[in-house]
C-alpha cells in the first residue's frame, strides 16, 4: 500500500476483505494532529504528524515522519524534519502533516509544506531534504507526490506566491525539472496512469483537468470545465477517465467528454470506480452510485455525519468512515445494502489502507489496527 488509496491510487482492494468482527488490535497514539493517510510496505506502516504546538505564537510546531511496525503497533523509528523558517495559515481543518508519504520499498518520501521534501531510507536513515521554498496559498498545501521511475513529481497549486510542479531526483532530491501552473485554488493529488501506449500524469486543477508526460512534465491535453477549488482526485475505470475518454492533444474540451453530472458531487473525497459503477460520498454524507456509461444516478442515499475521506473498493463491498468516526460497509451493487456498521469513536478524515484482512486506519491523534482476532 504505497500510496494515497493504495498503489494504483484508485481505492481498489481486489485481493482482500474487510473485517468481520472489527476487532481494535492496536492503537498507537501520533504526538501530534494530522491528515495524511498510512501508508504500508512490507512490516512497516509510515505516516506524518505535527509535533507539539510550540508556545510562541510565531512558531509552528515540528514535522515528523514516523514509521510504525504494523504488526503491533510499536513506534520504530521517527524522523524531525528541519524547522520551517515561516509557517503556513491552515484552514481549520488541514494540518501541517496533511500530505501521505509515498515508497519504493526502499526510500520513504514526504512533502512536508514549509519544511520541504524529505526523504529516509526504511530504517530512518536520512537520505536528503530539498527546500522547495514556502506555500502561502489559502487554507496550506495538502498534495501528495508521485513517484515514477527515478522520479518524486510534486503538484501543489497556490492561490498566492507561485504554484509548484516540479520533479526531484529520488536518489538525492535534486531538481530534475520544472514547469509553471496557474495560481488557483488546488488541494487534489496527481495521479499516474497508463494511457495506451504512454505514460500520463492527470491532475484535477481548478476550471481544468491537465495530463502531462512524468519524464518531462510538458502538457499533453487538458479539459476545461472542473471545479473552482479542486480536491477530488481523478478516478480510471471501464476505458474512462470520469467522466470523459483519455488521451488526445491540446485542449480536448469539445471532443473527449462523454456525460456530465453536476448533482451532488463532493467537495474533498474522491469517487471509485467498481464493475461499471462509479460511487462518492459528498461532504454532507449523501452516498451516490453512478452508472458510468451514461453518468446517471442509479441510487443515492444519506448516512450520518460528514465526510472527507474517500471510499474504499475492497472486494465485493465497499466502506466509507465519517469523520466522527462512523464506519458503514455497504455492498457494491444497483440498490444500497448495508452490511455493517462500526463505530471507531474518533475523528477520521484520512482514508484507511487495507492489507491481508486488516484495516488500519488514521484518526486525528492515533492510528488504529481494526482486524478478526
């Protein structure tokens, strides 16, 4: 699990089940708060949290990276970034280790606002760190990286200061190249795709969708019409990029889209595509399921609370949590089916990752193994 919503950044498990008796096997308090979502490889689970908050006003607190033995929970290492010299505004409800590691299995890779682009080997060792200057954009940065061959892509959109795309060496953090963005309001993850017979790196931006080539970062197409603030990730299933065909060149606005569908979409979790269906869970808990042919609705229906996670395709069912904690497991099918709900009794705002039956999920201040004993 080697990325935000696994490693095809998709949140489709096939080759596993969710809990049955939803058991808490461990629970590992996180010195600090934090977003980011757990991240597995191997023994080994990796997150970030903040420290402490620091007492002068002026200071934020530190940035770590923590990796923990997901076997038990045990904390085996932790590494302090280096003290950002300013320190972002936050919305309410982001934080300063909002964005989720990434991992080749050998080098652990975060991006750290402020703080940088870090990188340790799995023991802890610190490898390199690269400044990649301060993001003052409205609400902070939140954007996870993308690892592609000898590369770490960063897309962190800004409304203010100046928007970063640009991609590192991943043996020793040096620039490798980089292209300018708009300034806009952009919080979503690119996302790495086989295209045909090409490579293509699809980032949800703000008024548009863009793919790029992740050797070179030059524009391939892109598609008009998103979203003012973009956070959903972009989703890939049935021949589709949802909702529109892939590939092409320059602006494929008039000729790609294939339906649109402009009710009740979210506003931070991402769809997941399943068997012909495309399902999310909006801010305001309303569950859709989409027939992805055609982009109309085949049900809908509300559960309680409110959401900032995305669902989660594991097996035959699938799971959403709410961030007061409430997780339902409803099946992939034409009507809404409940098979289960758990309560955690912590806030979630982080998507779980999901390996050999066990659920591990990310609350605000612990992390939890939800499994059968």
């Amino acid at each position: 699990w080697t990325s935000l919503r696994g490693p095809t950044q998709q949140g489709v498990v096939l080759d596993s089940s969710l809990p049955k008796s939803w058991d808490v096997l461990w629970k590992t308090p996180l010195p600090g708060r934090g977003n980011s979502a757990p991240i597995l490889w191997g023994d080994q689970l990796f997150v970030t949290a903040e420290g402490p908050r620091p007492e002068q006003a002026d200071a934020g607190p530190e940035r770590y990276l923590i990796a923990l033995d997901r076997r038990d929970g045990r904390e085996m290492w932790k590494y302090t970034a280096p003290q950002a010299a300013d320190v972002e505004k936050l919305y309410w409800k982001n934080t300063y280790a909002s964005s989720t590691v990434v991992t080749d299995g050998e080098r652990v890779i975060a991006f750290l606002g402020n703080s940088g682009l870090v990188c340790c080997d799995l023991a802890g060792k610190p490898l390199w760190q690269t400044d990649l200057g301060t993001f003052p954009t409205m609400h902070g940065p939140g954007t996870t990286p993308v690892l592609y061959h000898d590369l770490v892509i960063v897309v962190q959109d800004q409304t203010k200061g100046t928007s970063l795309f640009a991609a590192y060496d991943k043996q020793t953090g040096e620039n490798r190249w980089q292209h300018e963005r708009p300034n806009q309001a952009g919080w979503s993850s690119p996302v790495l795709l086989r295209i045909g017979d090409r490579d293509e790196l699809i980032y949800n931006g703000a008024h548009i969708v863009s793919s790029y080539d992740p050797a070179t970062g030059d524009e391939l197409w892109h598609i008009r019409g998103s979203s003012e603030e973009s956070i959903p990730m972009i989703v890939s299933g049935g021949g589709l990029l949802y909702s529109f065909q892939p590939g092409g060149n320059g602006d494929i606005t008039d000729t790609h889209v294939v339906w649109r569908n402009e009710r009740g979409g979210p506003h931070v979790p991402s769809p997941t595509y399943r068997d012909g269906r495309l399902y999310f869970v909006n801010d305001t808990g309303i569950v859709t399921c989409l027939n992805t042919q055609n982009g109309e609705t085949v049900w809908q229906h509300r559960l309680r609370g409110r959401f900032s996670m995305s669902p989660l395709a594991v097996g035959e069912e699938l799971l959403v949590v709410s961030e007061e904690g409430i997780a339902t497991v409803f099946r992939a099918a034409d009507e809404f089916q409940e098979v289960a709900e758990h309560d955690l009794g912590e806030s979630v705002l982080a998507t779980p990752a999901v390996l050999d039956g066990r659920l591990y999920v990310r609350t605000t201040e612990n992390v939890l193994c939800v499994g059968d004993r």
